[in-house]
C-alpha cells in the first residue's frame, strides 16, 4: 500500500481507486474467511486499518454505506 501512496506517477484519484479495490477484495476474503471453520484472527483486518490509514492519508472520504446484499 506505501508503494501505491509514494509512487509519483499515479494521480491521487488512480491513488484511491487503487487502494479502495484492494480494500475491495480483503474484505471479500475477510467475509469468506468468516464463514469456514478458520480462526478468529483471519488476518484481514490488520490489510484493512493499513488500507484505511493510506486512504485517510490521501484525504479519501469514507465510501457511502448502502444496503447490504446477499
């Protein structure tokens, strides 16, 4: 996630889309992981405060929360 925060080449909208898919797919893997008979400790959340602190740094605004869906 420091990379993509550091790389100079990317805009800081390229920035945040990047990091909100990554945030995308852990917590895919995060929900996944919760319905099998793993650990408590999944080791998504830690990916996920790193996303958040990357965003926050980027002055990205929390995504609007709708519905859930199945």
């Amino acid at each position: 996630m420091l990379e993509i925060v550091e790389d100079d080449s990317l805009t800081t909208e390229q920035k945040i889309a990047e990091l909100r898919e990554i945030e995308s797919e852990a917590r895919g893997l995060q929900r996944a992981a919760s319905e099998g008979p793993m650990d408590d400790d999944d080791g998504w959340q830690e990916d996920l405060r790193q996303v958040r602190l990357a965003l926050d740094k980027l002055g990205a605004k929390e995504p609007k929360k709708g519905a859930a869906s199945l």
